[in-house]
C-alpha cells in the first residue's frame, strides 16, 4: 500500500484537475455528467458543503485522484449514514494500493464525523472495485437502489 499517498479537502486550486478527474470518472463508469450538474457539484465543494467532503488523493505531490464521501441521517442506524460517493484514481496508478489507501482514509474520515454506517455503489461490471470492496467487508444487501431526479 502506498504509504506515500497523501489527502487533502478539495480546494477552489483543486477544480480544474478535479473537474478533469470527475469528467472521466463518469464516462469510464458509464454515466455522464450534465456539465450544469458538475458545476452545481464543483460549486458545493469550493463553498464546503457541509454535507459532502472531498479530497483529493496526491502522491509524490501529483495529484492521482479524489475520493468524496456525502453524509445523511439513517432512522435505520439511528445516526449518520455515508456514502463513498464517488472514488477515482487515474489509470496508470490503479493496483497500486491508491484506492485501497483512500478507502482506509474515507472510513477514517467516517468514522472521526460520527457516522454510524458506511455505503457505497459499484458498477456491476467493475469487478476490480467489487474485489477490493469486498475485502474491506461491503457486501451487496438485499435490497435494490432505486431514484428519481428532482
């Protein structure tokens, strides 16, 4: 695991690297971002939404990804609920223990917020990410996602 791999909460310097970032990340996964929805997006993270934390993940002081983690309320675990909203790390450094190091820092970062339960969603044909997820004890639940725009 990269002991290297640094975080840092994504500031209004990060944007271009992080828009470039988030574009890719939502064309390899398959979904598109509207450009008015990642400028919505970008715009929380610079004025720090209070609910969404992101940061981006450097190493050797190159930034090589970004990882957001979005907070709610669960009536279910009677406290805060995450999701790892969105993780990417650029091509080249996938299998080098970049993500797996973001997700021991996002489940750091949950559990220092006091959040009771930690979710996330996968493709289901990213069988890597469903790999590495599954070590770190997420498994798929019987129930089924389901949401509407509004």
């Amino acid at each position: 695991m990269p002991a290297n791999a640094e975080f840092h909460r994504a500031t209004a310097e990060d944007v271009p690297e992080l828009r470039n970032f988030i574009l890719a990340f939502h064309v390899e996964d398959g979904h598109p971002i509207q450009p008015h929805v990642l400028e919505r997006a970008l715009q929380a993270i610079v004025q720090r939404e209070p609910l969404l934390h992101v940061w981006i993940i450097t190493l050797a002081a190159r930034a090589v990804g970004y990882v957001a983690l979005a907070l709610g309320y669960s009536i279910e675990v009677g406290g805060l609920d995450a999701f790892v909203d969105e993780l990417y790390v650029v091509a080249e450094q996938r299998g080098s223990g970049v993500g797996r190091r973001a997700l021991v820092f996002v489940e750091q970062e949950a559990v220092r917020l006091g959040v009771r339960r930690l979710c996330l969603e996968v493709e289901n044909h990213n069988t890597r990410a469903r790999a590495l997820y599954g070590e770190f004890g997420y498994v798929d639940h019987s129930r089924h996602l389901m949401a509407k725009g509004l």
